[in-house]
C-alpha cells in the first residue's frame, strides 16, 4: 500500500503531479484545483473526501478528460495512467482509454444512462465501439459480467429500460458497463450517496469484492465520513482545491494532523443516542392517530391501482421533545409529514393540534391553526422564494396574521440574530447566502409564528457535515430556549442518533417500531430496524473521539424475536 | 461559520446586470436593436417627417417616379408614397404593441387561474384547445366581416387566437413552480392564495412572457399587413403597409417600389423583433445561458 506514494510511476496506476485547472481562458484566471498530487496504486482504494466546492469532482473530470472545454481548463502538472501522459493526450485516444483503461461510475446512474434504449444494448454497445468481440462474445461477456455484478433474473433485466429497474439495480449496470473491459482504473463519483443505506451497504461491497477479483485502482470521491471509513485504503482530504492531507485510512482516522481534517471528523454525528435528556410530562402538542395517505391512479379502464403512502400511523409529540421519523426512501415519512402540515390531504386519521382536530378542516378554517406549525424543507436553495429579500421572506408570516409590516421587519432583525445571521441581511436576496445560511433563514422564517411544532423534512439532508453539526445545534438551541416541540424527519442515523428524544421507525408506509432514541438505535427489536444500524457506513468508528466505538457502547443484541 | 464559505459561491447567480443588457450583446443584436429603434422613431415622428399629408389625393401626379417634392414618389390615387409609409408604420407597431400587451395581460390572468385551481383548469384548456383550433386569418376575416374594419376590430381578431397561446405558456410555469418548497411554505405560513398567486407565482412567468411578447407582435404586425393585403382589414384609404401593398399590386409593373418599400420595411421590424426575442430568451433562460458557456 505505501508504494502508492512514491512517485516513479511504476506501480501507480493513476499519477497526478500538481495538477492546476484554471477558470476561463486566461492561464492566470482563478485555480479550481491548486497544485494537487495524487497516487493511486494497484488494488488501491483512495478516497478523496471533502466539502461540497471543494474540487473533488473537477479532480475527477480532469482524469477523465471531460472537463467542460473553454471553462476549466488544466493548466500545469502531470496526469499519468499507466505511465501514459493523458494532458498530452487527443480526443480520441482519450475515448479510447475511457473504456479500456479508465471508467467512471456517477451519483445519479438515471441521468448517465439512455432511458430510451433497453440496458444490453448500452452494455452491448460499449463491447461493439472498442473491441472485436462476435455477437455470441459479447453476449457472453455481458451475462458473466452481470453475475459478477449480482444481478438476479440476468434476462429480464437485460431487456428492461433503466426506469424500470431500481436504483440499487441501475448503479450495479453502471458498474457493470464501467468493469466490462477490465480498466486498470474505476472513477467513483460519490456512487452511494443517492442510495439507501442497506443498498449502498451492497454496492460498496460489490465494489470492493471486484476490486481485489480484477486488481482495480479505484479513486473513490465522496463526502461521506462513514463510507470513507468502509472503503478505503488511503484518504486524501480537500478543501477549497487543494490537498489538505493525505496517508493511510487508520492514520487518517485516529490521528489527523490538519486542523480542518479534525474539524470535519469531529463534526460527524455520532451513532450513539446522545444521553436522554430530563423531562418532566409536558403536554402532547401534536397527536397523530391513525393517520393514512392513500393514492388511487384513477385508470379509465380496468381497477385503479391504490397506493398506501401511509397507513394508520400514530405518533405523539410532547412540547420541548424532539420525535425523529426515519426510515429510506419510500417509506412514507414524508407524506406523515405533509399530511401532518396539511400540504397534501390525508385520506383518515385524525391530527390534533394543541387539542383540535385539523386533519379535515376547510382551507378557511385551517388558517388560524397554520401559525401553531411551521415546516423546514429539505433544499435551502429551493425553499425561498428567489425573487423576495430575506426580509419580507421571514416577515410574510406574520404579516398574514395582522402584524403591521414595520413591526414585522422590526421581528425578522431580531430572528435573523437568533440564527447568528447579519441583521443587514433582510435587505439581501436570498441567492447571496450559502445552502447554511440559507437553512437558517428558512428556520428563522419558521419561528416568526412563534409555532409551537416545527417539522424538518430531511433539514440537513442537503448540507455539508460541518455546517450540518451547526444547523442541529442551532436547533437544539432553539427548542431549550423556545420549548418548541420537533418533528424530524431523516434517512441519516446518525443525525436521528444526536437530535432525537424518540424515534419512529418507518418501512413502506408503515411504523415499524417506535420508542425512545437510546433503545431503538442501541437495542432495536425489529429485524428492519437492525438492517437499517447494520448498513449505516461507519459504524464501528467514533469519527468524533478518533477511535473505534468503545465494546459495548453500540452493542446490538441477538434479536428478541 | 468559517467552514460555510466553503460553499457560499457555489451556484450563486449573475445578477444586478441591468435586465436589458443583452440588447447590445452582439453586432447583430445591436443592430436589430437600432433598427427596430429606427422604425418605431419614424412611426412616432411621422408627422413632422412626412412632406404630405398621406390621405391627400393629387390626380394629376398619379403613380409618378420619386422627386424632389416626393421623394418616393406618389401611388395610383397621386398620394405621397413616402408619407404613407410613415404613417403606415404607426398603425403596424400600435397593432403589433396593443396585441402583445393586451393578449399577455388577459393570458397572464387565465394562465394563472388555470395553473392553480385544478377545477378551472379541465375547463378554461379545453376552451383554449377550441380557440387554437380556428384558423387565424379566417376567424379575423369573419371578426371584421360581423362589425366592420376598424382599428379596434382588427386588434381583437388579432389578439383571441393567440390568448391560448399565452395562456398554455403561463399555465406550465405556474404548475413547475406550486411545486417549489417556497410555495409550500407560503401556504403553510397562511398566505392567502391571491397572494400567492401575485408574489410567489406570477413573478415566474415575466421572463417568458417577455420573449413571447416579442413574438406576439411580430406575428401581430405580420396578420395585420395580411390582412389589410387582402382587404379584409382596416379601411384602405388608412395609410397601413399591408394596404399600400395591396393597392401597389395591381400597379406591380409600372411601379414596384408601391410594394418593396412597405414590404422593406414589415420584414425588417419584424425581423428585429424576433431577433430581439431570441436574445431576450437567451439571456433570461438560464438553461441557454449554460449551455452557451458548457461546450
């Protein structure tokens, strides 16, 4: 493993030597990428870790040579494959190693396969444009290929078109195709991070099992502290276009000698349920029961297809608490949550809010009860209106409920104050801020109906790790400060793990267990619940304490079932 | 906080440009730009520019070549041709100005309705697939044949049958843009719904508009001249391009200028136009922007 930091080639696959891309046309424009060098050797997993911005992806496109032309540009340094010099390469010798030498797997395989043609021929294709292979090869090929891939049912998803497969089954295509001509390097692009946990548990041991089969060189880019510590073999930290750090996994882990390095192993939430807090019996603020969310795909010929977004769910939620609803990705823990916000109408149940029941109530009279909750979503770029100053975004509340807008403008300074933003910022649009502050924003806009439940759809989903820690801080101040009572909904483990009092457990639209944070995450009675701990990346590593989980402390027992 | 700079420039946008910049974006551009300015100039000062007065008959100077008294010389009923031109160009750009802003405010205002409440949607779209079902012309000739040439006649017959087209324009905007999360929290922090029609949705639809504007006018100029060449538009003793040309055809031999003048000048304002609208949408569609700069 250490050959991979000399640089004399030899058995470096990959050999990037202070690499510089610059923005536009002028060499001296602003450096993306600044100096960097980096070595991956044979059957060596780098992973190159970092915020969003900070070049890892560029880093990757430049190996590539795809690059957008006449806007990044590389401007100095050496990138070698196998010793070949790729800057100095032409377009169609790089065409040529990208399937034979290099490939490069995405975040979102939907969007870099052809949704018009069926998955063999994309496979097939690949085989036709760079080898001589007859018809009866290629099919060959292809079907041992999809075994290594595990693939189940090799026909039927050979024929299917990749909106028909799930996304699990799409990235195992995409892996497919990339390790079809046995490259010499993979290119992974944070390939796990649109996933589920327990699919991306899979996929990263699918890459990891074909890695040591062929001897592949990956370079692994993600943001993702725990799939780091699943994966790699040597880390290599960037911030703002340059390498921070680089060396082994271990060392990397246990002993960071970059301050940011530290910074952003220390901001990653921990799977151990922080402590629970001391509460005395506050009353339920918001109590769902039997709450259902039914779509009918009304078809005008035949019987209607009906879809239980969610069924006959039932929560509590008591002021000062936090109730964390988790579950991945089609679980319905959103449609709780916007049925509970009345965005959508649910199709029974009841939802009583501070004692009256708002689940069917007229547009009309819903309106007063509206103050009483309040909702984050999930994108912070999407979230505010872009076209409205950060001042009239949070004013617009109260402004609804009478508030003269002087003294609503007056309410929004000292809001702004409480989320630590510049009170100058009401005057500012809302695309000068970052993603961060743009979530504080929206919280401040939340609290200006001094609601009683606040509700997070996937709040931090969206945000780097350290702004993240920042975000559920600021959050658990709030709720000391203001007793306001939240609803949080996450697919991160690890955030439910720091920020939840108790936590509902959701699979296809129904609870599957439900219960205080510390029992669930350490003791979970339900085999779901123990696949979900199970695939979290990273487990068995305290990023935070820079040691492995003390024996004991995340034990989970034999299931009592 | 010192770690959230880190992402704080990522997909910040360009603004605080001036929203008309991109009319002297390109020597083509600026020249459509000059030239359509150039157009309605002459329109607005037909008066003072005009050696005649463009509805005076002069029999003795029938269909004379261009002098110094007329520098284009006169038509068949001895009128001023340069005059009438003039003239004529006030008429074009106030039909082609009246369409655009009168079809986008009446489209604006059924797009959003329809965009918004799924009840009034089922309804007003098929009224509008009616109205996109009648040909253009025809339904002007049959407006104008009920209640006579005139100005206003002329306009309305212009302007129904591209109010659909407005309206399917502000309809898909408004139904991408209920979906945004903004939206959903409007609705969530209680904003009443003509509120958010107003400040959260209608917005949106301005930068579209604007470029369709463009081409409502242009086509507007383009059916009224048409419209007046076969005699089924405003009065012919008006001075308009389309009824100079149509006067000019059947003099087409002995003096074709009757004709290529008003014509010059119809496709070079609409020309322009369009032009200026493919520029208006290049720089407010922020998808033609990046694939301009991508590869």
């Amino acid at each position: 493993m250490s050959n991979g930091l000399t640089a004399d080639g030899a058995a470096n696959v990959l050999a990037i030597d202070n690499l510089v891309v610059t923005l536009g046309q002028r060499d001296d424009g602003p450096r993306i990428i600044d100096d960097i060098s980096l070595h991956v050797g044979e059957g060596e997993t780098l992973c190159l870790v970092g915020e969003s911005g900070s070049g890892k992806s560029v880093t990757s496109l430049s190996v590539m040579g795809l690059l957008p032309k006449r806007v990044l540009r590389p401007t100095a340094g050496s990138i070698r494959l196998v010793g070949e010099e790729l800057r100095a390469a032409s377009d169609r010798r790089l065409r040529e190693l990208r399937a034979t030498r290099m490939a490069m797997i995405f975040q979102e395989p939907m969007t870099a396969l052809n949704p018009v043609v069926p998955v063999a021929r994309q496979i097939d294709e690949v085989l036709r444009a760079h080898t001589k292979y007859s018809a009866e090869e290629r099919r060959r090929r292809i079907h041992a290929m999809m075994e290594q891939v595990r693939l189940p049912d090799v026909p039927r998803i050979l024929a299917s078109y990749p909106h028909q497969l799930s996304g699990g089954q799409r990235q195992r295509i995409m892996i497919a195709m990339a390790l079809i001509l046995d490259p010499k390097l993979l290119i992974a692009d944070e390939p796990t991070t649109a996933l589920d946990v327990t699919t991306q548990q899979q996929i990263l041991a699918l890459i990891r099992d074909l890695q040591r089969e062929h001897g592949t060189a990956v370079l692994f880019i993600t943001h993702d502290m725990g799939v780091v510590a699943e994966i790699a073999d040597r880390v290599a930290v960037m911030r703002n276009g340059r390498i921070v750090e680089t060396g082994a996994l271990k060392s990397i882990l246990r002993s960071p000698q970059e301050d940011y390095t530290r910074k952003l192993l220390s901001a990653v939430p921990s799977l151990i349920p922080r402590p629970a807090r001391a509460h005395e019996a506050s009353p339920a603020v918001l109590d769902v029961e039997g709450l259902s969310k039914v779509y009918r795909d009304r078809a005008m010929f035949g019987r209607a297809r009906v879809v239980a977004a969610a069924e006959a769910v039932s929560l509590q939620l008591r002021k000062g608490h936090t109730l964390g609803i988790v579950g991945e990705s089609g679980s319905g823990k959103s449609t709780v949550a916007r049925c509970i916000m009345r965005l959508i109408e649910p199709s029974a149940g009841q939802i009583r809010l501070g004692g009256s029941d708002i689940s069917f109530l007229s547009r009309r009279r819903l309106r007063p009860h509206r103050k009483r909750i309040q909702m984050i979503f999930q994108d912070p770029y999407r979230s505010l209106n872009p076209r409205m100053t950060v001042g009239e975004t949070i004013a617009e509340g109260p402004v609804n409920f009478g508030m003269p807008r002087a003294d609503a403008l007056k309410q929004a300074k000292d809001l702004l104050r409480l989320v630590d933003l510049p009170t100058d910022s009401v005057a500012r649009y809302p695309h000068q801020f970052s993603g961060g502050q743009r979530q504080r924003i929206a919280i401040a806009r939340a609290l200006a109906m001094n609601p009683d439940v606040l509700v997070a759809d996937e709040a931090v989903s969206a945000l780097d790790v350290s702004v993240q820690s920042q975000v559920l801080d600021l959050l658990d101040e709030i709720q000391k400060r203001l007793g306001i009572a939240l609803l949080f909904i996450t697919h991160d483990l690890r955030v439910a793990a720091q920020i939840c009092d108790e936590v509902i457990v959701m699979q296809n639209g129904k609870v599957v267990e439900q219960g205080p944070a510390a029992t669930i995450l350490t003791q979970p009675r339900m085999p779901y619940t123990r696949a979900l701990l199970e695939a979290a990346p990273g487990r068995d590593w305290d990023f935070a304490n820079f040691c492995p989980v003390a024996q004991g402390a995340l034990r989970l027992e034999p299931s009592q079932i | 906080m010192a770690l959230e700079s880190i992402s704080a420039t990522d997909t910040v946008p360009m603004r605080g440009k001036s929203v008309f910049g991109f009319l002297i974006s390109s020597p083509i551009i600026a020249g459509a730009s000059l030239c359509l300015l150039l157009v309605i100039a002459s329109a607005i000062l037909a008066p003072l520019l005009s050696p005649h007065n463009p509805m005076e008959m002069v029999p003795a100077l029938r269909l004379k070549p261009p002098s110094a008294d007329y520098p284009l010389g006169t038509d068949a009923f001895g009128r001023d041709l340069l005059s009438r031109t003039l003239y004529g160009g006030r008429i074009s750009l106030l039909i082609g100005l009246g369409a655009a802003i009168i079809s986008i405010v009446i489209g604006l205002a059924i797009g959003l309705v329809s965009g918004f409440f799924r009840w009034a949607d089922a309804i007003i779209m098929r009224v509008m697939d009616g109205l996109m079902a009648i040909p253009a012309i025809l339904l002007a000739i049959a407006v104008v044949a009920l209640s006579g040439a005139s100005l206003q006649t002329v306009l309305i017959a212009i302007i129904i049958p591209e109010i659909p087209r407005v309206v399917r324009l502000v309809r898909s905007v408004v139904l991408t843009a209920r979906e945004e999360p903004y939206v959903e929290a409007a609705i969530a922090m209680g904003t009443s719904l003509p509120k958010i029609l107003w400040r959260h949705l209608m917005p949106n639809t301005f930068a579209p508009l604007i470029v369709q504007g463009t081409y409502v006018c242009a086509s507007a100029i383009l059916t009224e001249a048409i419209l007046s060449f076969l005699g089924a538009g405003i009065s012919p003793e008006t001075p308009t391009w389309g009824n100079i040309m149509a006067e000019g055809r059947s003099v087409f031999v002995i003096k074709p200028s009757l004709i290529f003048v008003p014509g010059f000048l119809l496709s070079i304002a609409i020309l322009s136009i369009n032009l200026i609208g493919d520029a208006a949408r290049d720089a407010l569609d922020p998808r033609m922007k990046q694939r301009e700069g991508g590869r």
